[in-house]
C-alpha cells in the first residue's frame, strides 16, 4: 500500500508540475512509473506466497474467538481470568 500511495504523491506532483525529478522525460516517468511496478510485484508475491490468505484467516479467527466471547458473556458465562464471572 505504501508503494501505491509514494506513486500516487508522485504522480500529483509530475502532472502539476510541481516537481521535475530528471531533466530528461523519459527518466520522469520511470521514476513515477516505479513504486507503481513495485506494488504489483509486491501483490503478486504475497498472493503467491500464501500470506495474503493467511492474513485474512487470521482476521477470520480473530472475530470468530471476539463472537464466541461476546455469546459466552451474553449467557452469563464470563471467560476465565475474567473479573465480572458471576456465580
């Protein structure tokens, strides 16, 4: 995401002209063009890599064990360690 973000700064400051990052035109837009092409490689390895699935299933597990507290807590079943457990 941040690769996404430092082309889009730069890509703003190109197209106002703002900002002159090389005499030569060409050179520019490869500068600009750069963070581009690097977040897709970057998405393209996480995807390949697994660790986008495993990050959203650890985001799964983690509403699943909030839910299942919140129902536990709903039935007057505090978890344990939990100071409001009633008796």
């Amino acid at each position: 995401m941040a690769f996404l973000l430092i082309g889009l700064v730069m890509l703003v400051l190109r197209l106002g002209g703002w900002v002159e990052f090389h005499k030569d035109p060409f050179w520019a837009w490869v500068m600009v063009v750069t963070p581009f092409l690097l977040a897709a490689l970057w998405w393209m390895w996480a995807d390949a890599s697994g660790l986008t699935k495993r990050r959203a299933m650890n985001e799964m597990e983690a509403k699943k064990a909030a839910r299942r507290a919140q129902q536990m807590e709903a039935l007057g079943q505090a978890p344990r360690g939990s100071s409001k457990r009633r008796r």
